[in-house]
C-alpha cells in the first residue's frame, strides 16, 4: 500500500506541476508585471488573475481542510520586521531581474537564457545566504526579529473556514454586477467546448480564468504536499548540487542546510522538486507547442539585471523567508499573518524599485 502511496502521490505531482507550467505560460502569470504594471501603468491584466487564484485557493483549501487535510499541510511561519526586510529585499530583486520566482521559471522553459541566469544567480544567492546564516542571519536577524508565532486565520476557524472566501467570492461578485463588470452569461459562453480551437490553445489564454486554475491546481498541491512554494524547492536542488561538488559534509555541517532546507538532516530528492522541475518541463511544453519557445541569448547590458536581481532574490526569499508564491498566494490564500507582512514588504520593495527603474517615463501612482 505504502509503495502504491508514493506512486499515486509522485503521479499526482508531476501532473500538477505540468498544468502549473502551463498554465503559467499561457496566462504570462507573473506577480512583477502584475505588480509592476498596476503601479507604472495602472494595468491590472495580470494583477486581477493573481487575486482570482488567491481566492480561488482559499476557497479550495478551506475545504480541503474541512474534509480532513492535516493543518500541517498549512506552511505558517513565525513572523516580525524580518518578514518586511525579507519582503521588501525580495521585491526590489524581482523588479530589477525583471521576473518573480513562477515567472522566471515559466520563461526560462520558454528558452529566456535572461531568466536561467537569474535561477542560478539566485542559487549562489541562497549558498552564499547559507554560508552566513549561523554568525550572522540567526543571532542578529531571525532571533531578535522574528518574535511572533505563526498564525493563519483560515486554520483556526476550523468547521467555519469556508465561510470567509465565500464572503469575499460574494462580496465580489455583488459589487462587479453592480458596476455592470461581469456578465455571467458572456463569460459561460466563452468557456463553451466547441468555442475551443486550435488556434485559441496557441493563442494568450485570459488571466482571470488562469487565475482559477492556479487555485484549482494549488488546493490539490495542498492536498497531496502542502505549501506552494518555488524557492524553497530551488534551495533544496541547489544543496544538492552543492554537496555533489564540495561533499555531503558542507550541507551536514551547516544548520541552515540540515535543519531548515533539509529538516531532519534528510539529504534526498522530495515531491515539491520534482514539481519545480515538472513546472518548467510544463511551460516548455506549452510553449514549444504554442510555437512561443526561441532560445534567446540574453542582452550584455541586462546581464547584470539577471545576476544581481538573481543574488537580490535568493538572498530576500531567505530572509522573509519563502517568495511570492509561498507568501503572497499560499500566505494570503491561508490568511497568514507572516504571509500579510511578507506581502507588504515585497510590494514596498516592488513599489521603489518600478519607480526607480521607470523613472523617466513616469509612473501612474
């Protein structure tokens, strides 16, 4: 039975972490542009699927978890100003390296050489985070700053949990009709099978509808693992490499590598990185049949938008810790605390950095 378990759960795994990949690429669902483009532009293409998944997995998980899934499966971590610092950190990176952790991993499987440069900054930015972590980042940082337990409101309403993204499914639903913004009947007819083509699978597929997949998809994450999470998984791969050049003693040795990245000292290859490397497999596969994957050679000048976003990103998903997607979709989805202020940091930083980098041509707020 055990043995069934694991295949079923791997099964489970590399399924959800194609449609991740594909849905990622097909919505170019990216929490920079959708950040990024609502503070420059005022555009909330991106930014209005990222709240439909957000609701769309609160809704999900809240039942999940009604129907029996263990609360450990909810990622809530211990919180304070480390939680701004990181954020913020982690949003001035992904601003300057120009991809948040999903994005650049659904545009390096599109051939972006940009973004595979930006996934191994990061690496050696997690290495070099590691390496600092016991003088540094634990006595000075983590301990003085991270003061409060973690706590999720969706968790402890137990029985009741359902009942807050019903409200605010509701709430939304009540207000849009009212402004004459959602026309239920249009939006059954464009979902129709015989409106499916060929060409509408090659084409952009709509946000807010992606939106609802990722909630869809992440809610069965939950179910079969827990937390959505990328860099964390991305830290796992990179200890691994790490210790395949310089030994298993450099990852046994150091308390980040074996009690936080690897806990139990459990040095192996888990579920949540065979979705890391599932998701990328799906937005490669989605684009080469979409006819959107090209390997495009990175520009000298952004080379150093893709190493130091890269670094700046590794090092800020390690202080918060955990990314956009671990804080601010699975976080806000489960009503986090840590993931709240996480988010709050990340749009802080977001908000400097798109003002900085847009400067001349201004910026709508």
């Amino acid at each position: 039975m055990l043995e069934y378990n694991n295949i079923l759960s791997l099964g489970a795994t590399l399924l959800i972490g194609l449609g991740f990949g594909i849905l990622l690429q097909k919505g170019r669902f990216c929490f920079t542009s959708a950040l990024r483009d609502f503070i420059a532009f005022k555009d909330t293409r991106v930014l209005n699927g990222v709240i439909i998944g957000i609701v769309t997995m609160m809704l999900g998980t809240s039942i999940a978890y009604v129907l029996g899934v263990s609360s450990s499966n909810f990622w809530v971590s211990n919180y304070g100003l480390s939680n701004i610092i990181g954020g913020f950190v982690f949003g001035i990176g992904m601003v300057y390296g120009g991809g948040c952790a999903s994005g650049t991993l659904y545009r390096a499987g599109e051939g972006y050489i940009h973004y595979w440069l930006l996934l191994i900054s990061a690496c050696v930015g997690y290495i070099a985070f590691a390496a600092l972590f016991p003088e540094v980042f634990l006595p000075y940082f983590f301990v003085p700053l991270q003061i409060f337990d973690g706590y999720s409101v969706i968790s402890s309403l137990e029985l009741f949990s359902p009942i807050v993204p019903v409200l605010l499914i509701s709430a939304a639903v009540v207000y849009l009709r009212s402004k004459n913004k959602l026309v239920i009947n249009q939006t059954i007819q464009g979902l129709k099978i015989s409106n499916i083509s060929s060409e509408s699978l090659k084409a952009e597929w709509d946000t807010k509808l992606v939106g609802v997949g990722m909630g869809v998809l992440a809610t069965l994450w939950f179910v079969v693992w827990g937390t959505l999470s990328v860099t964390g998984p991305q830290a796992k791969w990179t200890g691994l490499v790490y210790s395949e050049i310089f030994g298993i003693e450099t990852l046994q040795n150091n308390i980040y590598w074996n009690s936080v990245v690897f806990r139990d000292g459990i040095f192996s290859i888990s579920l949540d990185m065979i979705l890391f490397v599932s998701l990328i497999l799906g937005a490669f596969i989605s684009a080469y049949l979409s006819g959107d994957f090209k390997i495009r050679v990175i520009k000298r000048s952004r080379i150093p938008n893709a190493v130091i976003g890269g670094l700046v990103m590794g090092f800020g998903s390690r202080m918060a810790p955990g990314c956009n997607i671990s804080n601010t979709f699975s976080g806000l989805a489960f009503l986090s605390v840590a993931g709240f202020i996480t988010s709050l940091g990340l749009l802080l930083g977001v908000y400097v950095a798109t003002h900085w980098m847009f400067r001349r041509s201004g910026c709508a707020v």
